[in-house]
C-alpha cells in the first residue's frame, strides 16, 4: 500500500520579520532562509520520514530550483513522478511575524493542469491524495476510484460535482452558506481546519470538533499539512474521526514548534 501526494512542489524563500509593515511602509527581516517547500512535497515528506510509502507527483521549472527539489525529493522518497516544465519553479515568499503566523506570496504562474498519475503505478490498497483541488486533476480521481482506491481532496473539490473520502483544507475555502447535509453524501468527512482555533469535521453522524494542541508557536507554515497528514496517519491505521483528529492536532502541534516548511516525522 502507497500513499501518493499529487501537487504543489516549490521553493520557500522564509523571512522572519516582527510585524508586516503598513502600506507604504519598510521593515527588516531578523533572519532568513531558503528551503524546500509545496504542500505535496511537504506531506509526502513527512510521511515517508514516519514510516509509511509515499509516492509523489507534481512539477517543477527547468532551473536551478527545480533541479534542487528533484534531488530532495529523490533523496527522500522512493517514488517520485516530477515532470520538468520549460518555466520557472513554482517560488513562494514565506513572511512569518512575532507571534509565528505567516503570510505567503506566490510568485510564478501554476501549471497544476501539467500534473498526472502515472496510473500504471497505482494499485487498488493506495490511498491518493490532492492536497488542494483542480478540474484538471477529476479524470484521474475518476481513475483511481475505479481501481477501489481511497481518496482525499481539497475542499475546493466540494462543488465540483465530483466525489471522495475525504475532503479537507482551510475554514475560508468552505462554499459561502455552507451546509455540510448537502455533502456528505458525495464526500462522507469534510474537515475544515481554523488556524489556532483548530478544526471541525462534518459527517453524516455530525459535527466533531478538535480544539489547537499547540503549546509553543514558531512558524505556522506547515500546520496545514501536518494536520493533513494526521488525517491521513487515521485513515490508513483505521482510526475513528476522534482519533485521528487529535493525531491531526498533535501533529500540527509538533510543526508549528519548528522552523520548517516541511512537517516534522510522527514520534
């Protein structure tokens, strides 16, 4: 069994100010770092590090970034499916403030219709997962649903007239009005996550909260996946929603403490 992560991969270019500054403004950044980065590479990462197969799929740029995070992503996982596109590496600015909260900018075009399953490679027990959502990505969600895979997608998924396991991701990505009974027949958990106010699942059994396990705050920029990957730690080991939203928790705890985009390994 094998857990793909089809994706984001990108180069994280960290600064760590003490406030962002108003409109007009100038700040000084305290330190900063350059580190590999992508909501995909991030949890495909983490993953493989706590013991379980992972296999990831996305793209990157034909440059020198690109060529970085290939070589990482092949030193720290056994199957990788990165295709090289003729544009720059996806590059994100990370600006983290005094109290640990970030503020990300993007600064090159997507190309997330360039990414495909290498569907040979996928077997009925694999779990796939799109940490955030396309169109593009639904004939391969077909795909893999037709071989009895389980799969997760982001909540951008939820009106896409497509279906899955799992649906999860940010509170503000939830449909405007949003009414969990219109979904949960297509998408049987949706999980939305709230920053420090932590996060809630929807069901057809209810509504299950999960209060923050944060205890010291660094750098938010891999809470999202870490909790992500808790969620899916749960499903493979067949734990109960309580349960792996606490393991979800947990592990965004252990995250936030670091100065890392990629979440630390389970312990």
């Amino acid at each position: 069994m094998r857990i793909w992560i089809a994706g984001p991969i990108a180069w994280d270019s960290v600064l760590y100010i003490n406030n962002l500054p108003a409109t007009g403004g100038f700040t000084h950044a305290k330190k900063h770092e350059e580190r590999p980065g992508g909501q995909a590479l991030n949890i495909a990462v983490a993953l493989k590090a706590s013991g379980f197969e992972t296999g990831l799929v996305g793209y990157v740029g034909n440059d020198l970034y690109g060529q970085q995070l290939i070589d990482f992503a092949k030193d720290n996982l056994s199957k990788v499916e990165i295709k090289v596109l003729p544009n720059p590496t996806p590059h994100v600015v990370v600006l983290v403030d005094a109290t640990g909260e970030r503020t990300m900018i993007g600064m090159e075009k997507s190309y997330f219709g360039e990414i495909s399953l290498n569907l040979n490679e996928i077997n009925s027990e694999d779990v796939v997962v799109w940490p955030i959502w396309r169109e593009a990505f639904a004939s391969d969600l077909e795909a893999v649903q037709a071989k009895g895979c389980r799969t997760i997608v982001g909540l951008g998924a939820l009106n896409s007239g497509f279906s899955a396991d799992i649906a999860i991701g940010s509170e503000w990505e939830l449909p405007v009005d949003f009414d969990y009974l219109k979904y949960v027949a297509k998408f049987p958990r949706i999980i939305a996550t709230n920053n420090n106010q932590g996060a809630v699942e929807y069901s057809k059994n209810g509504v299950e909260k999960v209060s923050s396990a944060a205890k010291e705050i660094i750098d938010t920029t891999g809470a999202g996946d870490a909790f992500l990957c808790g969620i899916i730690k749960g499903l493979i080991e067949n734990r109960s929603s309580n349960e792996s939203l606490e393991i979800a928790s947990e592990w965004s705890a252990l995250a936030i403490a670091t100065t890392f985009s990629i979440p630390p390994r389970w312990i």
